[in-house]
C-alpha cells in the first residue's frame, strides 16, 4: 500500500471533483484497513480477517463507481456494497471474490467446521487459527493486487502513465501481463513478506 501512497500524493489535483475527493479519501483510509487485515491474519482470526478483506473490496469498489461521477451530487454515489457489481466489468471475478468473502463473514453454516469441533462427545470453540488464516490471506492478497488497477481507473485523468492498464476497443482494462489469476505458488510466496510489512 506504500506504493499507492506514494503515488496519491504526487497527483495534482486540477481540477479538484467530488469525484476526485471520493477516491482519494478512500484510498488514503485503505492504510488503516490494511493494517487491520494484517492484525487479525497475523493472530489467526479467520472470521474476522474475511470480514475485513471484503470490506477492503467493497472500498475498492466504491472508488471504482466513484471515479465515475460526473456531478457534485452525493446522490449520484453508489453504496460500496453495491458497487461489487459495477467493478466486475473491469474485473469479471469481483463478483464470485465478493461472494466467496461473503460466506464466512456472515458465519454461514457451511464453515461452521473453522469454529466448532466436536471431540470424545464435547464441543470445542475454535476462537482463533493461524492454518485458516492461511485461506483468508490467499484472498487478500489477491485483492492487494486489484488495488493498484482500481487505483490507476481511478485516477486516470490525472495520471501521465499507466502500468496496469490500457485502451482496447476504446475502453480502459487490465493490460495482459497483469493476470488477475489466483496463483497459489505465487501468493504462497508473498504470505509471509506482507504480512511482516508494518504497512
């Protein structure tokens, strides 16, 4: 996220929007949610650290429709939780991500295996686990890597050049080289050094 900060803060802002201001608030409080994430990874809360990384979506999102606005009306902004689906044209996975956080942050009985154990008869409460954490921090990462795209759509009136996306067809989208792919060798080996960045 360091690197996103960076370049939010050499971006002049001439003209300044509602719209400008939107996504440059909501990306400068990604910091806060960021850190957030890597507390309850790093302790193995799993419940929670879903939560978290869809809430991180729903801000990307946000942004996305955001950037978008023509007006200075704030009724013409869209919740972030309905933004999810307006993203999946610049990322058709956004959707099925959003539904796959979705699942344990509201409990559902289908992970209810991740909280409750049944062992000689009793039942065990699993408060915390740093092996399912494993599962929440594939997907966080994954949207790590969304942000820096949503970024450069955000902004690109104001950016010089882009390095996630590009035209074709006359729209703007991700360019080839950035996959968009959840690959699990790959995020396997960026685990560890994200989650020891204090950012």
């Amino acid at each position: 996220n360091s690197i996103v900060a960076k370049r939010l803060n050499a971006i002049r802002f001439d003209p300044e929007t509602v719209s400008s201001v939107a996504c440059a608030s909501t990306f400068t409080r990604l910091e806060t949610t960021i850190k957030s994430i890597h507390f309850h990874l790093k302790f193995g809360y799993y419940y929670e650290s879903f939560l978290m990384i869809r809430f991180f979506l729903e801000q990307l999102a946000y942004a996305y429709t955001a950037s978008m606005v023509v007006t200075n009306e704030i009724d013409d902004f869209i919740s972030p939780s309905q933004s999810v689906g307006y993203l999946k044209k610049l990322i058709p996975k956004a959707g099925r991500l959003y539904g796959h956080l979705s699942k344990p942050s509201h409990l559902d009985t289908s992970t209810i295996r991740k909280y409750l154990v049944i062992k000689k008869g009793k039942i065990f409460t699993i408060s915390h686990s740093i092996y399912f954490s494993l599962e929440a921090a594939f997907y966080y990462l994954e949207v790590l890597e969304y942000q820096h795209l949503i970024f450069e759509f955000c902004f690109r009136s104001y950016l010089d050049k882009y390095s996630f996306i590009e035209f074709k067809r006359g729209k703007l989208m991700p360019k080839e080289k950035f996959a968009l792919q959840n690959k699990k060798k790959y995020f396997q080996n960026r685990i560890k050094d994200t989650l020891n960045n204090e950012t």
